[in-house]
C-alpha cells in the first residue's frame, strides 16, 4: 500500500508477484482473509492503473498460473469485459478447470443426482463393516456423531491438529509448503482421513499395492491409501521437530478444553477406546475400560507419552501408566479414569470407531443403556482377531462405495507397483 500510495507501481506489481508465488492469494493455504487482502490489493492496483500497465498485470497473473476466474472476481469485471481485456493486451487465456472445480462438480452431481451427502457416506461405511446403524438408534445412539464439529477443524491452529501431527499423521516440508498426509489400509481410517483432510483442502490420494506381510494369512493384496495435502508454510502453525521441552511447554499454555482436543487429537491418530468384562453376570463389577495412546519404542514420537502422563494427572487428576510392547509403548488409562478422560474429551473425537465406542461407554456408566444392550452394540465395533475382519485392508473398497467422490481427488499410482 505503501508502494501505491508513492505511486510505484512497479513496486506493487514486484510484491503482487511474491504473495501469489507464497500462495497468498489462495484461501484454502492462507485462510480467507489473508487471500481476500492480495485480491484487493490486485484491484488497488488495477484502479490506479492506465491501459499498458493493466495489460502487464495480466501478463504477470497469467504467467504466475492464477486462475481466471480469480483475476475476474479481483479485478470485479465480467467475462464480456474480460475477454475485451485479454484481447486488447493480445493474451491467450484459455479458461482452464482446476482439479479442485472438477471434484466439486462431481460432489454437486452426487448430491442432486443420488442423494449422496456425509450422513448417507458415514452410513454406508457403517454398514460395510456390518455395523446396524439403525439399532443403534433405537436405543438413541448416533452412529455418525463423529461428524459434528469437524467444520471447527478448518482451522490449522485448533489443538487437535497438533495431537494428530504428533501421533499418526506425517508432517514435513514440501518445496514450497508444508505436507501433511495419512496412511492407511482400514476400512473406518480410509473413510475418516479422508473426510478431516478435507477440512483444510481437497486431497490428493496415493494408491499403493505393498508386499504380503508374514502372518496375515487372510489378507492376500495389502493395498494402502495415503491421502495427503500441501499448505502453505505459514498456514501450519505448529513447530514440526519438537522435544519433550518444548511439547510440555505447549501443552501448559493450553486450557482444560484445549488440552482435552489436543488429547482426542492424539487418540484419534495412534489411540484406542476399548471395553472388555470378566463376567457374564455382573458387568458393574467387573468391567474394564480402557483408553489407549499409543508410540512406535524408538522414535521421537514416544516422548509425548511421558509429557502427556504427567500433565493429565497434573490438570485432570487422572492417572495413566506406560507399559512397553515388543516395538511400541502404550499410555493406558483404566477404569474410573479411563472414563473420567472419555467424559473430558470425547465431543472432541472424530475417529467414527473411537467415538462410537466411547459413546457407547458414557451411555452404559450414565445408565441410559442396560448392560445387555451394551454388550449387545459393542460386540458390533470389535475386531476378529486372527480372522477375516472386513474391518482391515478394503480402504480402497469402501472409499468407492461409501465416498465415491473422494477417490477422483488427484490419485495417483505407484511406480514400482502399479494396480490394475
């Protein structure tokens, strides 16, 4: 603005350049604001400007690969007078559909053609996996509550983000943003990775056919999803390489409801919420809750363990122990505790397994549901062990079935092993 208000034009059209190459202009990088502010820069410029040098913005937009209809709506001018512009400065401008308008179009199909919209989604991948949507609602339990709230996650610097980051979800720098991205072969992740990336910005999906690992006789074609998103450097709020210091000192500064988020962000990437009983007679007795973080034994991540132990038993009063695996350790809270943190952070889990199972635990210990309806419900989350379970290694089956638009979202297939 300065530059405008001494008349430099140059200046203006040098700095326009920058913010667009820093993807300051994009509101699913930087925000809406942030991009509303380079748009009405554009149309400052534009006003102050005379013909030749109207013509060399536009040259200088359409060389920096903006799009058109963003130019149009900056410069607040209609395709008629659009196409008399692109004329006179002699420029070819072919109207190009992004990927992102295509994927939209596709959904806006889905919805007014078929009916499709996220409870229908949420509803066929519940029912992939066996789970009776409409039981559990006879008894006044929402099988797709998960979804509530996750418009909240549109913002990069709610907790949860950076309890994801520092469980199951990969950070890192790309070359000119930062990537995040998510991996799975399950069925209910495929599903929910998906849907949480998209709250920041259409994904792009990776498919990929991995070797058969030893032991896991029912699965004969592990095939991975890894959906991932680039956002620019200064729309990820959170340090990417962090010690225990700096992570404890984070987390203090956090209030009761943000810590409670930052937790379900945890649990939601590398948690379990689990139910178990000793008995088929008296369930108050001995039942066993369980709530579950968890950390590969040698990697940076296993720190947070010991940083969150101690500071939930410090702000909350519950208490968790660390028990090591053969190549991961796990934070358990159990019993009264493991209900007190599920009563803490559950309106802020996202992951549809998780949340269902901990809805079902409150429902119990609130006596809205017998223990015999319980049991009955649960049974319906649990895995077979040692079996089939539909559950594992069809994300690529139910991303078509259950989310058909998402799998258009820029897949691409690995190399080394393609699909057929």
């Amino acid at each position: 603005m300065r530059c405008l208000e001494n008349n430099d034009k140059q200046c203006v059209t040098r700095l326009i350049e920058e913010l667009v190459r820093a993807d300051c202009h994009n509101g699913y990088a930087v925000g809406k604001e942030t991009a509303d502010k380079a748009r009405e820069l554009v149309h400052e410029l534009w006003l102050a400007s005379n013909h030749e040098e109207r013509c060399k913005l536009l040259i200088v937009l359409r060389s920096l690969d903006v799009s058109r209809w963003w130019v149009m709506i900056a410069l607040r001018i209609y395709t008629k007078n659009m196409n008399r512009w692109l004329t006179e400065c002699g420029i070819d401008w072919e109207n190009k559909i992004t990927r992102n308008e295509v994927v939209k179009d596709i959904e806006n199909l889905l919805r007014e053609r078929f009916g499709w919209n996220e409870i229908r989604m949420c509803e066929e991948m519940w029912r992939f996996i066996g789970i009776d949507v409409d039981e559990l609602r006879k008894y006044n339990i929402e099988p797709c509550v998960w979804l509530n709230g996750l418009e909240l996650l549109s913002d990069l610097k709610r907790p949860y983000w950076l309890g994801l980051a520092k469980s199951d979800m990969t950070v890192k720098k790309a070359n000119r943003g930062v990537r995040l991205e998510l991996k799975t072969s399950n069925v209910i992740d495929a599903v929910f990775f998906a849907k949480i990336l998209n709250m920041i910005k259409i994904p792009s999906i990776r498919i990929k056919q991995e070797r058969r690992i030893p032991g896991m006789k029912y699965v004969h074609k592990p095939i991975n999803l890894s959906y991932y998103i680039v956002v620019n450097p200064k729309a990820w709020p959170w340090p990417i390489e962090l010690n225990a210091d700096k992570l404890e000192r984070i987390l203090n500064r956090f209030n009761d409801e943000e810590l409670a988020e930052y937790i379900a962000g945890e649990i939601d990437g590398d948690g379990a919420v689990l139910y178990s009983n000793y008995s088929d007679t008296d369930y108050r007795r001995n039942r066993y809750v369980a709530v579950l973080i968890i950390a590969c034994s040698d990697c940076p991540k296993r720190m947070v363990l010991n940083v969150l132990k101690d500071i939930i038993a410090k702000r909350f009063n519950i208490i968790g122990n660390i028990y090591p695996r053969a190549t991961s350790d796990v934070l358990a809270f159990s019993g009264e505790d493991a209900v007190k943190l599920l009563r803490r952070i559950t309106k802020y889990i996202h992951h549809p397994l998780r949340r269902l199972r901990a809805e079902l635990i409150l429902a119990l210990y609130d006596g809205r549901i017998s223990p015999e309806v319980f049991e009955k419900l649960y049974e319906m989350t649990e895995y077979e062990y040692g079996g089939p379970d539909v559950k594992r290694n069809h994300a690529l089956e139910v991303v078509i079935q259950a989310a058909p638009q998402t799998h258009t979202h820029g897949a691409t297939w690995d190399k080394e092993n393609p699909i057929r």
